[in-house]
C-alpha cells in the first residue's frame, strides 16, 4: 500500500547520459517536491509543482528538469549527469500547498550513481 | 527568514535510556513544527507535528515532542530506547514560498544521527 513510489530505487548512468528519475503517487495530493539528499545532509529542495505550477528553486542547476504530466506522476529529468550529482532523489508530496500546516509524504528515493 | 538548529549530528544511547534530541527555531511568524525520521536507503517518515493546540505532542514509535515558545524549541523524547530507533532525525519548519506566497516548503535542520550502543 505503498503511497509514494519511486521507480528504480537504484539508477547508475555514465557521466553526461541523460537520466529520468521518476515518482508517482496514490494520494491525490496537489503538491509533488523533488529533493536531493547527499550522504549525512539535509534533504535539498529543488523544485516543486503546485497542481501544474512549477516551482524552481533558485540555486537549482539548469542541467536539473521536471515533468508533471498529471496529478499522478512526476520526473526528474537530469540532462547531463555530473559526478557531483550522485546523490539519494526524494520524491515527495502534500495534500495542500496553502495549508503549511500539511506534513510531506515521502517515497523510498532512488539513489543515483555516476560512472 | 525561518531555520532550524539541530544541536548534535550525532547522539548515542543505550537501549532502554531516555532519547532527547535538540531542535530550536527562528521564526518571525507562528511556525509548524515536524519531525521526521530516516532509516538508512529510505525516505523521511513523519514522526509528529506541531501546527496549534496542545504544546505537548504525541507521535509514532512511542515519540513526544513539546513545542516551547519563550525557548524557540521543539525537542523530541522518547522515554526508552530500543534498539529500532537508530536511524537519522531531522526536524523541520514550515515556511511559505516565494511563488506567490501560496506554496509552502519545509526548511529542514542538518539531521541527529541516533546510535544505539552496543
């Protein structure tokens, strides 16, 4: 009864091959967030989408895209993979984004590997 | 601009001892106030929240945390340790985003390791 699936848990790419992340959910929340955690850090915000309203953070790379092609699915979309980027990619998601009393949901993250 | 302080990255206990770890605050605004826990290679699990009401708040796993406002803190407890409970801890506050004020973000401390000893 999983309610925010990541799909792989582990991805391994070469160094610039293009790699999709993706997250889907069964909540029907408005609100999907894309974070990146590195090894004994915080989880980093990079972006997030209010029904189809992107939200980019301002220090996310250019090379970091998103797609939310219906309230379901998410993916994060990295155009050129630098060793830098090898990280753990938490999905996330929350009922209402104007209510900031809502807690984010989590899925299991998919930890990305640069060759 | 809301943050969050973790006092400790790493906190070590014995099972069956008290767990306490540090959260403090800054806010100008009322804040909502999360716990979250992490086991290794998965995501973040809400442990409890404080939004408004009652200060002392009971969450999963047998954790409480007490929102305390003259001292800016949110610090969890558990009465007695078990062995389960090693993982990572990261409190949060909720801030409102910059689009449009109508989207909110979480701002996350920097995590307390929790290990048992052996």
């Amino acid at each position: 009864d999983a309610m925010v699936i990541q799909n792989p848990r582990y991805q391994v790419t070469q160094f610039g091959k293009p790699v999709t992340l993706s997250c889907s959910q069964t909540l029907n929340h408005n609100v999907m967030y894309w974070y990146q955690q590195k090894s004994s850090q915080a989880p980093k915000l990079l972006f997030h989408y209010y029904d189809k309203d992107f939200n980019n953070e301002a220090d996310t790379p250019d090379n970091f895209q998103s797609r939310r092609p219906n309230t379901s699915f998410c993916f994060l979309d990295i155009r050129s993979p630098g060793l830098g980027d090898a990280a753990m990619y938490l999905c996330a998601t929350s009922r209402d984004g104007q209510a900031s009393n809502q807690p984010q949901h989590f899925g299991d993250g998919t930890r990305l590997s640069i060759l | 601009a809301q943050s969050v302080t973790q006092l400790g990255s790493h906190v070590s206990v014995s099972e069956g001892a008290l767990v306490l770890l540090r959260c403090n605050y800054s806010s100008s605004v009322p804040p909502y106030l999360f716990w979250y826990v992490q086991y290794p290679n998965q995501g973040l699990q809400l442990l409890l929240k404080y939004t408004t009401g009652a200060t002392l708040v009971k969450g999963i796993n047998g954790f409480e945390a007490e929102f305390k406002k003259s001292e800016t803190s949110f610090h969890l407890t558990k009465p007695s340790a078990h062995m389960s409970d090693a993982a990572e801890y990261f409190c949060a506050v909720s801030v409102t985003g910059n689009s449009g004020g109508s989207n909110y973000k979480l701002t996350f401390g920097k995590g307390t390791l929790l290990t048992m000893n052996p």
